[in-house]
C-alpha cells in the first residue's frame, strides 16, 4: 500500500556505484506475484550475491580506490550523527520521536482501533495554530487503517506517517490531499 504520495526519500543518493539507497513499494503486478512465492527469497538472494561478486571482481581496483577514498574522507571530516538521514542512526531524531510518542499514546501501546485518538494527539501536540490540518483515521475491521482529510504543510502530513510508522502500524491507505507545490 503506498504510504507516502510524491516524492519522500528515506535513504537519500549515494556516491557508491553498485548500491541501493533508494526505499519504496513494488509497482509491477508480475513482479509481485512473482516475489511472492516461496522460492523466491533464496533465488533472488543468490542471484544478488553472484551479481555482486561479478560486478566487484570487474570494478575491484576502482571501488578499492573509491572505498579509500571515502575512508579517508570520513576520518578527515567526521559525520555529525544529527545530520545522519537513517532514523536507526540518527540519536536527534529518535530522541525527538520518542518525546512525541509520549505525548501521543504515553502508554507505549499502540493500537490500530486508536488511530483516530493519535492523529487528534498529533494535531495538538505538534501542528502549528492556523494550519490547515483536518486528517481523520478510520480503523477497518481488518485493521487497514485510512488517512483522508487536508493538510496545508507537507511536514505534518510527513511526521505522521513517520509517526504512524514508529508505532509499527503499517497498514495504511493513505489519501489526504496535500498542498500543492510552488511553481
């Protein structure tokens, strides 16, 4: 189910040749169906570690070159952990989303059925007076829980979904109309 609507990048670029930093969701119907059957983990795995294998044992001197590179780069000017995009690596932000889980379901239960109860608790805890924020989650009896309503900044609607996320409730339909971007 897509979550986020345009672009929300979880991961960012990276100047390694070979890797994946990009996240997302499975768009093509045959390749779910294929992925979806049992075999498929084992062979994929297997064929991601030979293709890695071939692709270093072709580009070994450029990508040993590369990771001095970045090795000395790193040690030469370290990172500062809050700048970090990861949210597992990140120390500032899982502090921040951990203050706003205490104020949104202080008992550290999180329930689909409350899903409209948090998203209320997020506007009062976090969207500035005057901003346009009027989303309303419904919880199905299967659990899927849907977003709909307007927000007027994309950073609410962004922080609720990483919130929603945090609180491990991942079956979203999410249909709330975002602002439109500036020309």
């Amino acid at each position: 189910m897509k979550l986020i609507k345009g672009s929300y990048h979880i991961l960012r670029e990276t100047p390694i040749p070979g890797t994946i930093a990009e996240s997302g969701f499975q768009t093509s119907r045959a390749f779910d169906d294929l992925s979806a059957r049992p075999e498929y983990p084992k062979v994929e795995a297997a064929a991601l570690a030979k293709g890695a294998a071939a692709y270093w044992a072709a580009h070994k001197p450029a990508l040993v070159a590369l990771r001095d590179q970045l090795a000395k780069a790193r040690a030469d000017k370290p990172r500062d952990p809050k700048t970090y995009t990861a949210v597992a690596l990140n120390p500032d932000l899982q502090k921040r989303a951990a203050e706003l889980l205490a104020k949104v379901a202080p008992a550290g239960r999180y329930e689909a059925a409350k899903a409209d109860e948090y998203v209320e608790a997020f506007r009062k805890a976090t969207v500035k007076p005057g901003a346009a924020f009027t989303v309303v989650a419904r919880t199905s009896a299967e659990g899927v829980m849907t977003l709909t309503g307007d927000v007027s900044d994309r950073a609410d609607h962004d922080r609720l979904i990483d919130l929603l996320v945090s609180m491990k409730l991942y079956r979203i339909v999410n249909e709330v109309q975002l602002p439109k971007p500036a020309k």
